[in-house]
C-alpha cells in the first residue's frame, strides 16, 4: 500500500458559529500530484494553514509526514506557498532565497537550483519590487523548492503567470511526483489540475463532498450519435444498451455507459440502413464534474466521497 504522508480525521475549524472547515478527512499519498479544489471561500486555504501548523483546528486531527501539523520534523520536509508569497522588495530575487537558505542551513547552491527550476535565472539579481506578479508567483515557488522538500504544499501558485509559465510549472509538478515528491495544490484552473493530478478531493462551504482519481470523478463519459431517421437509429440504439441509457437531445442522440460500444452501434446502425453522421465520445471535463458538485444543492454535504487504495 502506498505510503500516507498528509490525512486528516474530521478537521474542523470554526469562526464563531461558523464553520470554516467542517470535519474534513482526507488522504495525500507519497509521489502523487493531490488537487484540491472548491469555490472561493469552500475551505482550502484554511484547510492548508492547518495542514502547515499555521492555525489551530478547532477540533478534529492531521497528520502530516507522520507528525502533527507544525511540528518541526514535519515543517522542515514541508515546502509550501500560501496566499501568494511575501518578501523583502529592495532584495534581488536570489538574495532573498539566500536569507531563507541561510536560515535553513542550506547551500547557496540550493538557492540556484531553485531559481533554474521556476526559470527565474536571468532575473536573480533583480529586485523583488521589479518583478511582475508572475516573476513574483514563481519566486515563491522557488522558495517552496528549496531543500527539495518531501511534500510541496502550494496555494493557487499559477496566480499571475502567463499561459508558458503555466505550462512550465505544470512540468515541473508532474517531474517532482516523478521523483518520489507529493504535492498538494490548490486551484481554480481546473483544466491544469485534469491535466497533472492523480487524485482530487472536492470541498463545498467546508465539507470534503468527493475525494477520488481524477478519472473516477469525471465518470466514463458518453456517445453522441447524429443519424437519419432519427427514429429508426433510436430504436437500433436502444435495443444494444437499453432505453434507460438513451437520451434524444438537440445535439442528436446521447448515450450514457459504456463507450466501447461506439464500433457494434456503429455497424448495427449502417447494417440497418441508417445514414449516419457522427459518432463520437463526449468525455466530461473536470470543470464540467466541479461545476455539478458544488452547485447542485441536491448534493448533500459529505455525499459521495469515495476512497480507492489501488
């Protein structure tokens, strides 16, 4: 089984009568890329702060690489960029690194490393309040990097960067897991989190609603077939997987189940004479799923969560 390094039991932390994170459980494994992603003020950022030992739950536990939250044997495996990074302005970008180094005890030439990893550089010796909000973004990413930490804990960190820098930090995100690093990010481009992360979990006004592999969240997918008559290929389709999965839209005939059907739907329908023309897979997006979970009030808070173990 794959090794646990963050889970939390019923984390909760409330402000008042309100409750911010409400009895939130979940599971980082070692080497994975973990989205976790909500609304604006569904609970992420506060869930991270606890994570990092920077607030206290008001109940509930964490574990995180095998101690509680904060604790320095976890804090000095722990990178982590939170609600956008803060740093002296008159330093140049590697002089701040080096402060955190030295405070660290770690080599100048982690600084560098750091700062060829978020492609900063060419910028080094450039001053902090130079930089662009992208330049400042992977600075902080820089700063996580350093001392190649076991677990990267990063807070909406494509904020600010341009559609190449995106592209480079998801690299970079996907090369760090490939390493052995787990990493837990938070994110509303949930295009970028379809495309790096093994496993998600889904938080809505402070309730963890989903936690699941990225495929397993976004279901199997449908077919849509265009074809004349209309009813003559309804019919043909309804008799290979049943009337409960066939749907007539205004885009055409939509099938719900099993996808590997397309080529048999697809002969049965030329075999009956039917003109058709098209027949493709329609694979819901991540964004199409989040949209669903946390804005369908049908949904109950704590539904539907699932746990897999392979």
């Amino acid at each position: 089984m794959t090794e646990t390094v963050v889970s939390t039991d019923r984390l909760t932390k409330r402000y008042g009568s309100r409750a911010a994170v409400d009895s939130v459980s979940l599971t980082v494994r070692r080497g994975e890329v973990y989205g976790f992603l909500g609304p604006n003020g569904a609970g992420k950022t506060t869930t991270l702060r606890m994570l990092l030992g920077l607030i206290r739950p008001t109940s509930g536990s964490a574990r995180v690489l095998g101690h509680r939250p904060g604790a320095p044997a976890a804090t000095a495996r722990t990178g982590a960029l939170i609600e956008g990074p803060g740093f002296y302005p008159y330093l140049s970008g590697r002089d701040n690194l080096r402060v955190m180094a030295r405070y660290r005890g770690l080599a100048e030439t982690d600084v560098d490393l750091a700062l060829a990893r978020v492609d900063l550089t060419a910028h080094r010796r450039s001053a902090f309040r130079s930089y662009s909000l992208g330049m400042k973004q992977r600075l902080g990413v820089a700063a996580a990097l350093l001392g190649r930490p076991e677990l990267l804990v990063l807070d909406e960190p494509t904020n600010g960067l341009d559609p190449a820098g995106m592209a480079d930090l998801r690299q970079l995100l996907v090369d760090l897991a490939g390493q052995g690093q787990t990493v837990l990010i938070s994110s509303h481009l949930l295009g970028e989190v379809q495309e790096i992360c093994d496993r998600v979990g889904v938080i809505r006004n402070g309730r963890l609603i989903t936690e699941s592999t990225v495929a397993e969240v976004r279901g199997t997918g449908s077919l849509y077939v265009r074809a004349e008559p209309t009813g003559t290929a309804l019919a043909v389709v309804a008799r290979i997987v049943g009337d409960h999965a066939v749907t007539l839209t205004a885009r055409g005939i939509r099938i719900d189940g099993d996808i590997s059907l397309a080529p048999e739907i697809a002969k049965a329908l030329v075999g009956q004479g039917v003109l058709l023309h098209e027949l493709r897979v329609a694979e819901r997006t991540l964004e199409e799923v989040f949209f669903e979970l946390t804005t369908n009030e049908s949904v109950p808070a704590g539904a539907g969560a699932r746990r897999t173990d392979s």
